[in-house]
C-alpha cells in the first residue's frame, strides 16, 4: 500500500520561506515521479513542481519558477519543496503526489496515481 504523507505548512507572513516534506512508504521515490500541486479557495487543483528521478529532470510552474525548489532523498524516501520569496496568492492547500509511470508528462494532474493529504499553507500580506 502507497502512502504519501505531507507536513511543513503553515503560516508565514510575504516573503517568508517554507519547506514541505513528503515521506513515502510502499514505493521508493527514486522508481517514480513525485509531484507538487496546491489548491486554493474556490479554484482547481494547479501543478506546482515535480522531479523524476529517471533523467533527473524537474520541472516548476511559471508562477513558482526561480522562488520554489524541489528536491529528494531516497535514503529517507522523500521529497522537498523549498519555497522561498512567498507571495499571498501561493496560499493553498498543497499535495505531494505519486506518478508511477514515466511515459506521461509529470506536469499532468490526472496522470498521478496516489496522493497524500495535504498541508495548508498560509501566506500573509
């Protein structure tokens, strides 16, 4: 069983950092894409990161591009994201997803297959 589970969030006045955790059990994340989506009040689940280990590739959001980074450690089986410069409107609920597949683009919501719960994340003006 594939569990992911978030924590880090919290409330942090503009131009604040964060660092959101994501630790997998049932699954190593270096044989997957992990992801980073965020949800605000009354808007659609939006992608925010993700990294697949195959490649080494990661990939950002215009929005968070060159403020967030998203990293992992397989000793510990997680993953990262170091957001920094925050801005009011990052606030969202976050979500760390799984994608076992590497055939489908990693900056698709619909293609990740196990999600945690999520971490809210407050950002004050």
């Amino acid at each position: 069983q594939v569990q992911l589970v978030e924590s880090g969030g919290g409330l942090v006045q503009a131009g604040g950092s964060l660092r959101l955790s994501c630790v997998v059990s049932g699954r190593t994340v270096s044989s997957s894409t992990m992801g980073w989506f965020r949800q605000a009040p009354g808007k659609e689940r939006e992608f925010v990161s993700a990294i697949r280990w195959s490649g080494g590739s990661t990939y950002y959001a215009n929005s968070v591009k060159g403020r967030f980074t998203i990293s992992g450690d397989n000793a510990k089986n997680a993953v990262y994201l170091q957001m920094n410069s925050l801005k009011p409107e990052d606030t969202a609920v976050y979500y760390c997803a799984l994608q076992t597949s590497i055939l489908v683009r990693a900056t698709t919501l619909g293609t990740y297959d196990y999600w945690g719960q999520g971490t809210q994340v407050t950002v004050a003006s």
